[in-house]
C-alpha cells in the first residue's frame, strides 16, 4: 500500500494528540500499516505506531514506545 505525500502528513501532523510535537518526529513506513516514528534529534528515542483507515482518511491506531 503506497501512502501519499499528503496522508504521511496528516499521520504526521496527528501525532500532537499524542502529547506529541510533529516536527520533532520522522515517520518511517516499515509495513503495510506499520511505522517506525523516530525522534529527529535523538535517534534512540523510537516509536511504533499502527495506521488504520476511518472514514477513508488515515489515522494512527495505537503507538508504542520502543525498549
């Protein structure tokens, strides 16, 4: 599945309800629904999240923090 410039931006701009700022954070594709969410200035600092689509907009399902 192929994401547009345009939805990898509302994923990205989704992430501040979160507590999330999102230009603070990289989004990496890493499956057809998975992510890898990285903090740009400490790369240790490492997200999971899960997409899914509502209302034929994406939006994130859960987020996890990676140990």
């Amino acid at each position: 599945m192929k994401l547009s410039s345009l939805n990898l931006l509302l994923l990205q701009n989704q992430l501040k309800n979160f507590g999330l700022n999102p230009a603070e954070w990289s989004l990496f594709k890493i499956q057809n629904f998975g992510f890898r969410i990285q903090h740009r200035d400490d790369h240790d600092l490492v997200l999971y999240g899960q997409m899914e689509y509502r209302d034929q907009r994406p939006r994130w399902k859960s987020l996890e923090i990676s140990l």
